[in-house]
C-alpha cells in the first residue's frame, strides 16, 4: 500500500503536493514518488525532478547535495529545477 504521508514532512497527499516541476513545467502525479537514491516517498516541496542521467530523475534535496555536479568534473550533472 502507498503510503498517504510524506515520509520527510509528514504532509498527507493533495493536489498540491504531486505538482512537480521541472524547469517551469509542472509534472503532476496521482501519489507521492520515491526519491531514486535513498528510496523515500515523498511530496513535490521535499523532491524534485533533476537531470542526472535520464533527465527525469527524482531526488530529495539531501540525495541530490551529495551527488557531483557537473563544475566539479566529471560525473552526472545535478540541476535544481527551481
């Protein structure tokens, strides 16, 4: 069963909540999403859609801080789509 709280903030699930963006586009969603490196499901305010090697790759803000960017050589590029 999916979970129906948001396992970084506690926030139930609402519209609001599985508006994504990516760049300035919206990608809307019917449930919370897991973050693809520590596997949390979590809502649109503590995930977010960066290009690493997909370009729809979705990452909690603490995943997303420990992976290299791209000014630091070599490696998958991080970009906050805010």
């Amino acid at each position: 069963m999916p979970s129906e709280l948001c396992q970084s903030c506690r926030r139930p699930q609402s519209p609001e909540a599985l508006a994504y963006r990516k760049g300035e586009a919206r990608v809307s969603h019917a449930s919370f999403l897991q973050c693809d490196v520590c596997e949390r499901v979590l809502c649109s305010d503590c995930l977010q859609i960066y290009d690493i090697l997909s370009g729809d790759d979705f990452l909690c803000s603490a995943c997303a801080a420990q992976l290299p960017s791209s000014a630091s050589g070599p490696g998958p590029r991080v970009r906050p789509p805010r």
